[in-house]
C-alpha cells in the first residue's frame, strides 16, 4: 500500500514538473517572439540601417538596380569600386538580385526589408525542417540561437538569406522532398558561397551516419557542386582576395565560420536533446543560449550594432560631396570610423569612385614601411584623394596620416614617390590630393 502511495506521489510531482515546463516554456516563446518583434520593428523604422556589414548590401543593390533600369543590363563588374575591378555579385546574388529588381518602389529601405523577410524566413524555415521544437523552451531556444541573433543585427543579409535556404533544403530531405532540397541547396551555396559551401558539406557528411539512402544524398548534392563552383569563382575572383595574405584570409574564414554555423549547429543540438528525454533540460539549453549570446557579443561586435536600433545615418560626408571640394569620378579613399561605411556609401551616390571594396580587409587599414612603398599602393589603386576623418589613426594605430603629412610638403619628391598635396583641412577631416607622378 505504501508502495502505491509513493508511485502515486511521484506521478503527480512529474505530473506538476511537466505541468510548470510547459507554462513557462509557453512564457518564454512568447517573452523571446515579442522581443524579435520589437527588434524587426525597430529595424523596419530605418530607410538605411546602419551597422556593420550593411552598408555593403545597399551599395551594391543600388549599383545593380540603377545599371539594370537604366537599360545597361546585368553587371558583371561593379565600376565604381576597387578601382574598377570589383565584382557586382562576389555574394548575395539571390537577396542583392531580388531587392535590385524591387529598389525602384522602396528605394534604400527595401533592403532594409530583405534583411527583415531573411531574418523571419530563417526562423520560420527553423520551425518548418525541426517541427519537434516548435513549443515551449525548445521554441524559445531556437529563437536565441546566437547566429540567428548576431546576424541580422549586424546587418549580414547575404548569410540570413543563405542560412534560411539551407535550412529549408535540410527540411526539405527529411521530409523527402529531394528536388527542393537540391534547388535550395544550390540557391544557399550560390548566395554565400564561402561560408554556407563547405558548412553544406559539413551537414551531408554528418547525416550520412543516420541516412538510411547514403548513396541518393551524395548523388543529390552532387547535383548543386558545378552551381557551386561557379559562384566559388565569381567569389575568389573578387578584388579582396588579392589584397589581403592566405593568413588573413584563414584567420577571417575560420573567425566567420565559427559562430555562423551555429544557425545548424544549434536546432541540431537541441532535438538531440530533446530525444533523450532529460526533464528540465530545455530551460537549461535556453540558459545556455542566453549565456552564449552574452559570451559571444563583444567578439563579434554586438554592443555596436545594437545601436542600430537607434542609430541614423551620418550625414557630414553629404556636406563634402555637395561641395565645391568634391570631384565626381575622382577614386577616393575614405578612411574613417563607427560610422558603418555610411561615408562611402554617400561617395558613390555623389558620383564618386572607391579604391577599395567595402570589405574590412580591402580597405587596408594598415601601416607602411616607407613613403616608397606607399606610393606603390595609391598608384595601384588609382587613388586620387585620401580623406582621413579625425580618430581614424589613433583607432587603428596606423602610419597612413603620418606619411601623407611628411608627403605634402614635396620634400620627398622623386620618380618612386607619388606627390601629395594638402586639399582640404576642416574639423571632420583631412583631405591630401593625389598625382601618380611627383613633378
């Protein structure tokens, strides 16, 4: 009797446990669905948002849509940066190419748009390829997921769109749709060929050990690789592959793959989990989650770019290219900082050229060893003025402003040296005039 009084006992204790889960599993899905809201509306308020890596997705949107309405067709190249060399698509193409064609009746917000339709396509595609984790703190888990987190934040359109035609594609195969799975596989790939590439070799090769058809996955992703390989080419054929060193590149790959990965990393985690049936293990996966996002900010520059919530668009550049001073055609190299590339933006839609892409690495925040040796640079890069805002050397502790300071005075003038002249000099920044030839 006593025995059956203690089994009774404990069933009602995992009857109250489950009980207590399940409303605050609810609460917390609905706590972390109103906080995304809150974030995609804030981000909704802002034609152009501006934070780490958006501005990239703007300029070259605005390139592609003004050469296709204007009757010039596809472009291959896109003239206005890197000199000339740079490519229109080394990434993006499906969200650049649709937010392109859409540009004329939204203008700059459309893109803007397109990182709010990827981030909720990422999400829901989550909930659609994972069913098992559409309640309670599973849910909430996978909404604090920090690559879904990080990425719309800082603004990485191209890969929000990517993760979520992966997802799909992973979706897709386990409920044996082989045909979307193969044309949202190549669709990911071909969007953001250089992370979203080899995690997709990543994801078959870890399903092999539980796919009953080995054979028929490898023959279907076969199927994407010669899509693949063309945007691969179209990728390392961008500009800023020859200017940086294989070391930086690896280091970079490796610094953007880690935490992008968890986009699939993450739900796969948590159905493990949930399979083995642990109680109270969903609070303390999304405790985990909460943790990592709080771990993982500063690294990825997350305190920043969650400003752009609030922040607006700088407009001083504006005030420069409406001047005088402003030469339209002219290449120009903007050196300035925590204003998200804004300044180079506003240099292109005045009719200016950039001597580099807006990558970080093709920019070349760096130091040279003698004014010999950066002349080579600027003559390379077709530079015809450098504009160093104010707080640009001291953040990036480079030699750049030194140098052009001992070259405008024409004392080192020679056939190796590049003459420099001071143009312009007001409180925002210094603006040095560049001639290929030293007279």
């Amino acid at each position: 009797m006593r025995d059956a009084q203690l089994m009774t006992d404990a069933a009602h204790r995992r009857e109250w446990v489950g009980s207590v889960l399940d409303h605050s599993g609810r609460v917390a899905t609905v706590a972390v669905a109103t906080a995304w809201a809150v974030v995609l509306a804030s981000m909704a308020r802002h034609r152009v948002y501006v934070s780490h890596d958006t501005l990239i997705s703007y300029a070259h949107v605005w390139y592609v849509s003004e050469r296709l309405w204007h009757g010039h067709g596809l472009p291959l190249h896109m003239s206005v940066l890197s000199s000339g060399h740079a490519l229109a698509f080394p990434y993006g193409l499906v969200p650049w190419m649709t937010a392109a064609l859409l540009r004329p009746l939204a203008g700059d917000w459309i893109v803007t748009l397109w990182l709010i339709v990827g981030t909720v396509g990422l999400i829901a595609a989550t909930f659609w390829a994972f069913p098992e984790l559409r309640r309670g703190w599973w849910a909430a888990g996978v909404m604090l997921n920090p690559a879904l987190v990080s990425s719309p934040v800082i603004g990485q359109l191209p890969f929000v769109w990517a993760g979520a035609m992966l997802v799909v594609a992973i979706g897709a195969w386990r409920r044996g749709k082989r045909a979307l799975a193969v044309v949202a596989a190549i669709l990911a790939q071909v969007t953001h060929p250089a992370i979203v590439f080899p995690l997709s070799v990543a994801v078959v090769l870890a399903r092999l050990r539980w796919e009953p058809d080995r054979r028929g996955l490898l023959r279907s992703y076969a199927l994407t690789l010669p899509f693949v390989g063309a945007a691969l080419a179209m990728t390392f054929a961008s500009p800023v592959f020859r200017d940086i060193p294989l070391s930086t590149q690896l280091s970079t790959f490796i610094g953007t793959i880690a935490p992008r990965c968890l986009v699939v990393v993450v739900p796969v985690t948590l159905l493990l989990v949930r399979k083995a049936r642990r109680r109270g293990a969903e609070i303390g996966m999304a405790a985990l989650l909460i943790a990592a996002n709080i771990g993982m900010g500063p690294s990825l520059g997350m305190p920043w770019a969650w400003g752009a919530l609030k922040r607006t668009p700088d407009r001083r550049m504006e005030q420069f290219t409406s001047s005088p001073a402003f030469v339209p055609g002219a290449v120009y190299r903007v050196l300035r900082i925590a204003d998200g590339k804004v300044a180079m933006y506003q240099t292109l839609r005045a009719g200016g050229r950039l001597d580099s892409e807006f990558f970080p690495e093709s920019i070349a925040r760096r130091s040279w060893p003698d004014t010999a040796s950066y002349s080579r640079f600027l003559r390379g890069r077709h530079v015809d003025f450098v504009m160093i805002w104010r707080g640009y050397d001291r953040r990036y502790t480079t030699d750049e402003h030194a140098l052009l300071e001992r070259m405008a005075d024409g004392s080192e003038c020679s056939p190796q040296v590049v003459e420099v002249r001071l143009h312009q000099r007001t409180a925002n920044y210094d603006l040095y005039r560049v001639r290929r030839s030293c007279s």
